[in-house]
C-alpha cells in the first residue's frame, strides 16, 4: 500500500464498538452480493453499519451469538436455514408463519424478530411495473421456499382470481396447495409439471412466476415453457437474477409479453431488509446499479 492510500482510508467512517453489524448466513454464502449492496448503501448513507457474510452451520448458537452481541443488528437468511431459524426467533408474524420460512431476523432489545422479505419484495416488483393482480389468473412454476413465500403473499394481500401451481415434486406441490387453501381465499389448483400442464396453464394464466432455477447461471439456455404458448397480453416475472435476461425472459419479449427480471426481486428484499435494519429508506437505484455491476463483471 502506498503511503498516499492511507489518507483514503483515514477518510472513511471509522468502525467503532458502536457500529452495528449485519450478516448474510447460509451455506453457501460466498457468492452473495448482499455484502456489496447494503455496505454501498450504508456508506452512500453515512450510516455506522457493516455487513458481512457468514458461512453457518449450526443455526441455534449463530442465534445465540446474535443474542448476545448488543450491536448486532440483524439477519439476512438464506438457503438453507430460511425454514430452521424459525424455531429460535420470539416473534412471526401469522403470515410469514403460514409461509413456513423466514429470510429477515432483526434484533430489537432482548427480542429476535423474523420476518419475510422475498413475498412483499416480488409484490412491490409488479407494482412497480404496473401490473394489476387483482383479478388475474397467476401462474407459478416451483413450489419451493420462494414459491411459498410469493404465493402466500399474493392471496393474501392482493385478489388475483385463481393462483395455479406446478413443480415436479408431487409432496411438495400438495403440501403447497393444502397450506393455500386452508391458509386463503384464492381459489387454487395444483399440477404435476407435464408438457400438457404447462401448455394448459399457459392458455389460462395473465401472470407467469418462475420460482424454479431453470435458466440460472450456468444453465442459461434452458425453459420450461416452449416460446409459443407466451401471449402479448401476459406479465412473465422470472426470479432468477443471473443471468440478468433469462431464456424464459427473452422468449416472452419475443412474443411480446411485458417482462420482469429477478433483480427486481433481489433488489427490493434486500432493500426492505436495509430499511428494517436501519430504519432509513434503501437507495435502491444504487442497490439495483452495484447487483448489475457486480453480475457484468
């Protein structure tokens, strides 16, 4: 390091016993890109935070040390603790329990609260491009912990008109549909993904949600839905983030439809996470500019 560099660094917001900390937990969690999101937004800021990641085994004495630390801030969860690290927190919401996983945990005094973040983040994410739900016929491809977590907040706190499912997992796509059913008002139908399902579904549905990671890096050039059965008409939401345009993006612009890509969902969990943590509003086009930078490179 150079001598010069120095003056950098004494320039920059000290770390002091009164910075509060944040982490990412899961394993793996080398490839995140919270780190680099919410420090960019805490130093845009001048907010006396960190974030870190954190590679975690054992949930219950991570949850002990959060608990114990008086400037530890809170969680962000990810695989493949959002289900586990709900026997350790004090309080859940009735909705998020209902979703069966957490992704947030903020620790308020002598209190770990849990909460979710991935359901309200993909709501505001078709709010924000102008899509009306109400009324709508919503397709959703997976029945996994972001299915669950989209699902459960879009009966719940929107009025499509019916929320149909699939996913390859028979258990897991039953275990879904009862939950929805006993949980909600929306009318819901659940099918094993066969090519007549998806093409079935596809005649019917407004709204596509893929909640699979078909087409995730390093598999880009893949889709479970053939480019012809996509309408003009549709709204297709792909979660996956990377790569930033999926197969399943492109071929709906192709036919026309209007498109949403998973960084608007990355980003507004992560930003709804930043606001819980620090009660500040997230600089979310900075969010959104370090998430694309950071995939480019």
């Amino acid at each position: 390091m150079k001598i010069n560099d120095y003056g950098d660094i004494m320039n920059k917001k000290p770390i002091s016993t009164a910075t509060q900390f944040c982490a990412v937990i899961g394993n793996p969690v080398a490839h995140s890109l919270s780190p680099a999101i919410h420090n960019a937004a805490y130093e845009l800021l001048g907010l006396d935070f960190v974030y870190v990641a954190s590679k975690v085994e054992d949930v219950k004495s991570a949850l002990a040390g959060v608990r114990a630390l008086s400037n530890f801030r809170g969680l962000s969860v990810t695989i493949p603790h959002k289900m586990e690290i709900m026997k350790y927190v004090d309080e859940i919401s009735d909705t998020d329990r209902a979703i069966g996983s957490i992704n947030t945990v903020i620790h308020e005094g002598d209190k770990l609260i849990g909460l979710g973040t991935d359901g309200p983040g993909a709501m505001k994410a078709l709010i924000d491009s102008g899509v009306d739900i109400n009324g709508r016929n919503i397709l959703i491809l997976g029945a996994g912990g972001a299915a669950r977590a989209i699902a459960f907040t879009l009966a719940i706190k929107a009025s499509p008109k019916e929320i149909t499912l699939l996913d390859i997992n028979e258990n897991l796509l039953k275990g879904l549909e009862n939950d929805l059913k006993n949980g909600t008002q929306t009318s819901i139908s659940a099918f094993i993904i066969t090519d007549k399902a998806i093409e079935d579904a596809m005649s019917l549905a407004d709204i596509i949600i893929n909640c699979t990671s078909v087409g995730m890096h390093p598999n880009e050039g893949k889709s479970l839905i053939l480019p012809e059965l996509f309408r003009q008409e549709q709204v297709v939401f792909d979660i996956v983030y990377n790569p930033l345009e999926t197969k399943l993006l492109k071929d709906a612009a192709s036919a026309g439809a209007k498109t949403i890509g998973g960084i608007e969902l990355f980003v507004n969990q992560a930003a709804l996470q930043f606001e819980h943590f620090t009660g500040y509003m997230a600089p979310v086009d900075l969010m959104r500019e370090v998430v694309i930078k950071s995939l480019k490179i």
